[in-house]
C-alpha cells in the first residue's frame, strides 16, 4: 500500500528537511491518514514533499527509534501495528500517569478544575451532538490533554504527550468505533464527574479503575488487563518503547 497523500505546508524557516518529513508523517499518523501496516514508499514520499531520500530515511530512523514505525530488510518501511498484549501495557502505563495527572491538577491551587474541564468537556459534547466523529476523537485527546497540562508537571507531560500519546492515537483511531458515540459521550461524562468528585486520597485508584474498565469495553476480555509476571512485565513494556 502506497503512503496516503497528505498535502505538506509551505517549509518553515530554520526547520531541517529531514524534521519537516518526520512532522508530516506524525502528523498523518495522528490524522489517521497512515494507518498500521500501511506501506511508506520513501520514493514516494520524497516526491511529495520535495526533498531527497536522505531526508526522508533520518526521518524514519527516528520514528523507527520511538516505536512508530517498522522497517524490514525484504519487505520495506511499515507503520507499526500494535498487539493486544501491548495494548494492555499501554492502557496500564496512560492509567498510572493519567491518575498522577489528575492528583496533582487537584492539588495545584491555581488550577479551577470544574471550570477547565467543564469547557473541554462542552466541546466534546457538542461534537456528539453534532455526530461528527472527527471533532468528538479531537475534543477526546484535548479534554485528556487538559487534565496533563494542569497538572504543572512538565515531566508527566513530556512522557504522556510525546512518548504515551502517539500509540493513544492510534490505538483510539483503530477501535474507538467500537463503542457508539452516545456511549463515549456519557463515560467521558462519567469520567469528569469521577476526577472532580472522589476524595484526593482515592483519585488515582479510580482513575486506574476507569482505563481498566475501558480496556474492557473495547477489547471483551475476560480480565480487565492482561495478567503479567514481573518478567513478562518487564519483557511487554520494553517491546512496547523499544520494539525488536
């Protein structure tokens, strides 16, 4: 499969051709326009955005380096498809950093909680309203982008919004459908109501409980997350940061 067509912007000053094609294909990936296993003709790619191929393969080493894509010596340069077994390590790492977010955006003094995530959660609705997909998946990763920031911890941010996020996406655009649009709407509500309401010394516990249950609703386990020894947890979460 050819890469999609993704019409590119008019270059940046002081941006590298080889950063400027990483940017698009992030871009795309998070867009859903480059879907997992989805072939990239470096060719291709380097005709569209007019640049050479040195460009384009510094590119993909690094998106090969943070785990997005998968490049083998016979076949090619692939979007990297994620297993269910790393999904549930990735559903497990977001609700232990989410729950820290949320503690810590409840505990920051400055932050008006009700207000912030009252005005994301308008716009998610409203998105439902509208039955517009597109906007609903943009006010989901805004509203959970929201609850990052506010925590004032640069650290927990850095590690959800470039490391987490990019797997969040394509995880979400691959089996968000899962679950009718009504339905997301109202565990969004739920969730909202959950980080604003439940005693301080219980938030990350509930927080942890609501990606568990929403591991299970989208994937019909039997257990909520997949049950790990210590050396199989050690073995998932490497492959899911350092894929082999």
């Amino acid at each position: 499969m050819r890469t999609s067509k993704v019409h590119s912007s008019k270059p940046e000053r002081g941006v590298s051709a080889s950063k400027r094609v990483e940017a698009h294909l992030r871009k795309a990936i998070h867009a859903g326009k480059l879907r997992p296993r989805q072939r990239i003709i470096e060719e291709d790619l380097a005709r569209e955005l007019e640049v050479s191929r040195g460009p384009v393969r510094e590119a993909l080493l690094r998106l090969e380096r943070d785990g997005l894509v998968v490049t083998t010596s016979r076949r090619g340069t692939f979007i990297r498809d994620i297993s269910l077994a790393e999904i549930g390590v990735i559903f497990r790492m977001r609700a232990k950093l989410e729950g820290l977010c949320v503690r810590y955006m409840r505990e920051n003094p400055s932050v008006d909680c009700a207000d912030l995530l009252g005005r994301a959660l308008k716009k998610l609705k409203g998105a439902a309203a509208k039955n517009n997909e597109e906007q609903f998946f943009q006010a989901d990763m805004e509203l959970h982008r929201t609850i990052w920031k506010a925590s004032n911890q640069p650290l927990l941010y850095r590690t959800l919004n470039l490391l987490m996020n990019p797997y969040i996406f394509i995880i979400a655009r691959a089996y968000s459908s899962r679950i009718p649009l009504v339905n997301r709407r109202e565990n969004h509500e739920q969730y909202v109501r959950m980080v604003l309401k439940t005693p301080l010394d219980k938030i990350e516990g509930e927080v942890e409980r609501y990606f568990g249950g929403l591991y299970y609703r989208v994937f019909d386990q039997s257990s909520v997350f997949p049950t790990l020894d210590a050396a199989d947890w050690a073995d998932e979460l490497e492959d899911t940061l350092i894929p082999r």
